[in-house]
C-alpha cells in the first residue's frame, strides 16, 4: 500500500469520528461553556485527547491542502471553546 493509499484509509477514518464523535461532543461543549459552565475533568481529559491526536493528524493535513480549511476551522472552535472556557474560569475564580 503506497502513502496516498495509506492517507486516503487514515483520512476516511478521522472524518468519520469527527463527523460521529468530535464534532457533536466539541459543540456540546461549546454550548456548556456559552452558557456560562466551566469545564470539567471530563471535558478537559477529552481535549488533551484531542490535542494528542493533532499531533498525529497534522502531517496528514500536510500532504493534502484539500483538508486545511476544515483543520483550521476545527483548530479555530477549539480555540473559541478554550477562550470562553477561560473566561467562565476566571469570573468564577473572582467571585
């Protein structure tokens, strides 16, 4: 199996858990934390997760341009769920 081949199966299989497991819990989250909520030790377990697994995913999205736009997209709600998350931490934090 050559890397296109190989990328192409890897691929396949990281939009399927984005479209099944990732998106829908990171929009969860992101409704938690817009909401006023912190997160939890759940919810933060699952972003180290996540940001384990883009390590890993990174040299993929390299290779193939066609992916970037989503990988940015995908990097800029976690980014906004990180800041509101933050933001809700600290307010709690000064009360």
């Amino acid at each position: 199996m050559n890397t296109s081949d190989n990328d192409l199966g890897v691929i396949t299989v990281l939009l399927e858990r984005l479209e099944k497991q990732r998106l829908p819990r990171a929009l969860a989250i992101k409704a938690k934390v817009d909401a006023g909520e912190c997160l939890d030790e759940m919810d933060i377990e699952y972003f180290k997760e996540v940001f384990e697994d883009a390590q890993n995913i990174m040299p993929h999205v390299h290779r193939h341009p066609e992916y970037q736009a989503l990988a940015s997209k995908l990097i800029e709600l976690y980014h906004e769920i990180m800041e509101k998350a933050t933001e809700n931490q600290t307010r709690l934090n000064t009360r």
